[in-house]
C-alpha cells in the first residue's frame, strides 16, 4: 500500500513536470514569433485517475462557461467533502463526428481523489494509464481547428495512431485572463504505435 501511494505520488509529480515543460517549450517556440502560431508536440503519460463525468448537448460552444460551473455545482450538492486531485485535471471530449456550429454532444470530465454519489446524469469512472499527444494552444478558441490540424498531421507524420477522442483542457480562459490572446488551452489526443 505504501508503494502503491508512493508510486502515485511519483506518477502525479511526473505528469506536473511534463506539463511544465510543454509550457516552457510552447513559450520558447514562441518567442519572437509574432502573429505566429507554433506548438511544440509532447508525448506524456496521462495516469490513472478517478473522474465524474457528464454527458450532455450544449446549443453551442460560447454555452461551456456556464455548463462547466453547473457540473461542479451539482457534484458539489450530494459529495460536499470531495476533492479534486493536485495538480487538477479536467477536459472535455466532443461526441460528434466532425465540428458542430450549435447542439454540441459532449463529455466533461474532472479528476477526483476517490468516487462520490451518482446523481441521474454524473457519473464516476477509472480512466486507464494513457500516452497523448499534448500541445498548448494560445488564444481564442476560435483558432483550435488550426491546433487540430497540426497535432493530427504530427501523429501521421511520426507514426502514431490516434486511439480515443481528444481532450481539450482548459488553462487559462476569461475567468482568469482580460484579454482572448491569453487564453491558454492544452490539446491532448491518445496515441499508440503502429
């Protein structure tokens, strides 16, 4: 049991140093490049983890600041004491095939310490250990399709298969941020090797 704590513990550090790193290269490509785009591909180990999930249709994309405050409320109102694993990790998956202008199907998920109670529509799940491909996108969300592009060109390229649904997690956003060119998103997609 202490192994397995500790081991956890080393798996959580791991993946915080590997976010740091993506940053700190998402900030050294950038450096000088105006107007530019660039990401710089990093492939992590996501660790195992609990989450709460929801599942749900949003009209349209600008609807997530008030959907993802909603979900935590109402985890929040039947499990009051439970926490959010450090570092946090939330994202949210897409369910259609293709990009949506309005009644957008979707998955949020936030990682948790342990399992809480269900409600009709939250429910609690182990994720598996997966390998991503992770870069950091700067700016509006309105130019994520180019941070698409790029990250499943680079799994082709490298020869990578893509093997579950991307995963968008939100860094800093307009809770945090005045200005839209400071939103900080993370785009993650599972691979494996042809």
């Amino acid at each position: 049991e202490i192994l397995q704590r500790k081991h956890a513990e080393l798996q959580a550090d791991l993946a915080q140093i590997q976010n740091r790193i993506s940053a700190v290269e998402f900030l050294l490509a950038e450096n000088g490049m105006e107007n530019t785009m660039t990401y710089s591909p990093v492939l992590k180990d996501i660790p195992e983890c609990i989450v709460f999930s929801k599942t749900g249709c949003a009209k349209s994309y600008a609807d997530f600041m008030s959907i993802i405050p909603e979900i935590g409320e109402e985890v929040r109102a039947v499990n009051p004491t439970l926490k959010c694993t450090v570092p946090d990790y939330c994202f949210m998956q897409y369910l259609d095939k293709g990009y949506q202008e309005e009644n957008v199907r979707y998955e949020f998920c936030q990682a948790v310490e342990s399992y809480g109670v269900e409600t009709e529509s939250i429910r609690f799940k182990k994720l598996s250990t997966v390998t991503v491909v992770s870069i950091l996108h700067k700016g509006h969300y309105d130019e994520l399709g180019k941070a698409y592009a790029f990250i499943f060109n680079w799994i082709e390229k490298n020869g990578y298969t893509v093997c579950g649904m991307p995963r968008e997690c939100y860094i800093d956003g307009i809770w945090n941020c005045e200005s839209e060119e400071d939103w900080l998103t993370e785009l993650q997609v599972p691979v494996g090797k042809e």
